[in-house]
C-alpha cells in the first residue's frame, strides 16, 4: 500500500499539471467568444481540485519510484487522464455519454484519431482546439513530458521513460540526463509543429485551421476540425505539407534529436529503421497507385498518385486523415493499407503499430531459422546495422509479437459476437490498436464510431490503450506477480 500511495501522490502531480493543459482551448474561448468557456472554468476546477486532494492525501508517502512503479504510474496516466479530459465535452455536450466522451479523449491521447463526434464544423473552436491538442500532447507522451518536471519535485524519471517509451531499444538514451533527453525531445517536436503550422498556413489554410492540424499531424493522430477531413480543402498542396510532415513524425524522434543536436544528416543514414520505412512506404504509394488506375478507379496516374499518396501515408504512418473514402476502392488497396499500419511506423515515433524495428527483427529471425534447417553448425546472429541484437531482445519481441496477435484475434472475436460483421470488426480493432482511427465496413473514413454500442465502444477503448502502451506496460499491472513483494 506504501508503494501505491507513493504512485498516487505523483499521479496527483501529474493531474494538476493536466488541469494547466485546459488553460489552452479556455484562452482560445475567450479570444475567439465561441460561448464555451463555462465548460472549461468547470473543468479547471475540478480537475485541479482533485488532484490537489489526491496530492493531501498521499502527501507524506513521497520516495523515489521503483521500475515496477513506472510501469503501474503510466498505466494509470494513460487511464484517468482521459477521464478528466471528458470533462470540457460532457460540460458543451450534455447529450454526450461518458462511454462516448472517454473513447473520445482517448482516441486523442492515445494518437488514434477514431472518433464518434459528427458536425465538427459546426462545434465551437475551442472543442477542436482541445480534441487537436490532446492529439499533441499524447504524441509525445505526457509521461515523457512530466519526466522533464519531475526531477524537480523530488521524482527521478528513468524507470518511467523507459516504461512509456515505444519500441524495443528502451534502454538507449539521447542524454546523460532522462531530464535533459525529455526536454529535448520535446524542443524537437515543438520545432517540427511550428514548421508544420507555418507550411499548412503558406499552403492556403488559415491559421487556426493550421494550428489543429498541424497537432494531429504531428501528434499522428488524425482529428480535423472537418467532417470531410482534407476533402474539406480539396488542395494538393495541403496534402502535400501533411504527407511531408506525417512522413517526418513517422520517424524516430530520437533520430530527429540528434541530427538537430549535431546539424547532420548523418543519424538519419545510420538509423536501422528509417530507410526501410521511407522504402516501404515509397513502393506502397506507387503500387496502390498503379492498382487504383488498373482497376479505372481513377483514369489519370497523377491523380491516382495523389488520392493514394495522401491515403496510403496517412494510413501507414498511422494518422488516420483522408482526402476520399477509400473505403469505396478495391478491397485490396485498403487492407494493404491497414496491413501496413501494423508495422510501418518507426519505434521513438508517435506512430504506433507493431514498429518497423520490430518487424525488421522478425523478419530477420525469420531468415536466421531458414538458413540454420541449411546448415544447423552455422552462427547467424541478428543485426541491426552492424550490431548484433542479442537474443533476449529477440525472445521479447516473439513474445510481444504473440501478444499482438492473440489481443488482436479475441478482440475481433468479441466484437464479431457482440454483431457487428467481421469486415467492420477486424478492421476497427486493427485501427484502434494500431492507433490509427479509420477503417473499412460501419467504421470506414467517411463515417465514425457512432454506430457501435456501448460495449463495442469500451472493447475499441481497450484496444487503443493497449496498442498505445504496446501492451506489456499495462497488462504486466494485471499480473498477480506485479503486486507481491
């Protein structure tokens, strides 16, 4: 009990700082008079409120968390920050349910981009300001960010960075200092979004457009502040920011880190994962391209290029943004692109999926096992790049691969039983714990969520967390052997 009070009393750290996240859309209220600032003085108050009675009561249980604390606080982050988050859309819209309003919040804090709101353009600003920067926040972790703060309060942040941290490399760090590698990180994203904004405001949006955006862009997470999405502009050039930039939040931050850290372009060449994706990514563009065109879906390559460069960048990186409903196309051109979201997104990213390093690693497992039915005396050790990967990370990466697979098939098996047909209910857990937001049947780009009932809504919420936490981080909380001594 010491120990969960000793999580608690950070936690109720980390909600008061949630509640100076609500002073964002509250501003924008204000200076934009879109009549929804009640709902954020309330919910203001409220979570502030109770993170400061949670920090009373377990004010006197503070010391330094263990790793196994890591793991329970991000859990808990990553569940009941959303619950406050809630607070602002149930407040504006009364006709909205918690189960509705939490799928939601958490769609945006964990980068998912699936929603059940509809008449977007029609909702105040500030609601999409607030949905847009949940997506921003999330993208990076508001765990990572919390790590930057921490250490000022007495809380060391290691354990906890390396149990938010996506891909299998959690050991490896940018700096000396988990502090200062937090700052960075975040100095780095920052820097990419206001050059995001920028070039979406140069390319013909206006600004506050540009903002939302340019936080689902880089937060990877797909909410617009239009039900029509990209279709809402209609403009090749806007497309074209977005795809360079989901390109760029599709690589590994860390890569990004360092090659502003040493003005090089040099991290880039080295990094095991960032050709493979670009490559992958590359060659999926062209070939839904040509099939699209093949198939007369489009009768111009160029504009066929397009529709699927936007799509297929949007999809496999994750984001979830459309220009057309591609639920309309061949099958094949959006399964290959749900397949693709599975994995093509780089670990350190705000993508999610499976991670390219991990399917990299598989793949080469894969060959390692071939090559010794060839030859059983041989000594094939797994690389990246030039370093061999040892085989424990080998083995955590068949377990999490096993994981994946099993949470995905009974999943799709609970949703398939509770009514829904299995195009709808494959591809919907498929974009939720990918973290990527459309998918094909009742939950394609031009609809929503909306049409699921409540229990489909919360297996979807499940899915998400789990896909964002990439599964261990939350289920290892579940474990009878996390909570013994």
């Amino acid at each position: 009990m010491v120990r969960i009070f000793a999580v608690l009393h950070v936690l109720s750290v980390v909600i008061m700082i949630f509640a100076l996240c609500l002073l964002f859309p509250l501003a924008w209220s204000f200076a934009l008079g879109d009549a929804a600032q009640t709902a954020y003085d309330e919910a203001i108050v409220l979570t502030a409120f109770a993170g400061a009675l949670l920090w009373l009561m377990t004010r006197k249980q503070r010391r330094e968390l263990q790793p196994r604390d890591g793991f329970l606080l991000v859990a808990l982050v990553w569940t009941v920050l959303p619950a406050f988050a809630t607070l602002p859309l149930m407040f504006y819209l009364p006709q909205l349910s918690f189960t509705n309003a939490y799928f939601e919040t958490v769609s945006g804090l964990t980068t998912s981009g699936a929603t059940v709101l509809t008449g977007l353009d029609a909702l105040p600003p500030s609601i999409n300001i607030w949905r847009t920067f949940l997506v921003w926040v999330g993208g990076m972790g508001v765990i990572v960010l919390a790590v930057a703060v921490l250490p000022l309060l007495g809380v060391g942040g290691s354990q906890i960075y390396k149990a938010e941290t996506p891909g299998p490399m959690k050991d490896t760090k940018l700096t000396p200092r988990i502090a200062e590698t937090a700052k960075g990180l975040w100095l780095v994203y920052f820097m990419i979004t206001i050059a995001c904004i920028l070039s979406y405001r140069l390319a013909g949006m206006t600004w506050l457009d540009a903002m939302m955006h340019a936080f689902s862009t880089m937060g990877l997470g797909g909410f617009s502040s239009h039900d029509a999405s990209y279709a809402y502009w209609n403009s090749p050039a806007i497309e074209a920011v977005s795809i360079y930039f989901m390109l760029l939040a599709g690589m590994n931050f860390g890569t990004h880190f360092l090659a502003w850290r040493r003005w090089s372009f040099g991290p880039y060449a080295r990094d095991p994962e960032a050709r493979l994706y670009l490559l992958v990514v590359g060659v999926s563009v062209l070939g839904v391209a040509y099939y699209l065109l093949a198939n007369q879906t489009y009768t111009n390559f160029w504009t066929a290029l397009r529709y699927a460069a936007f799509n297929v960048v949007s999809i496999a990186t994750t984001t979830g943004f459309s220009n057309t409903d591609f639920n309309l196309w061949p099958i094949f051109a959006p399964v290959w692109m749900l397949f693709l979201c599975s994995f093509a997104s780089c670990s350190g990213s705000t993508g999610g999926g499976i991670k390219m390093i991990r399917a990299r690693l598989m793949a080469s497992q894969a060959v390692r096992e071939m090559t010794r039915i060839i030859h059983p005396r041989a000594v094939v050790p797994v690389k990246l790049g030039d370093v061999p990967v040892e085989n424990n990370i080998i083995f955590a990466v068949l377990a999490f691969i096993l994981m994946y697979n099993g949470a995905v098939i009974a999943m799709t098996m609970l949703l398939a039983a509770s009514g829904l047909d299995i195009i709808t209910a494959f591809s919907a857990v498929i974009a939720c714990i990918n973290n990527t937001g459309p998918g094909l049947g009742q939950v394609g780009p031009a609809t929503t969520y909306a049409g699921l009932n409540a229990f489909q809504i919360w297996i979807c919420t499940a899915a998400m967390l789990l896909g964002r936490l990439e599964l261990f981080t939350l289920l290892v909380v579940f474990t009878p052997g996390f909570w013994r001594k």
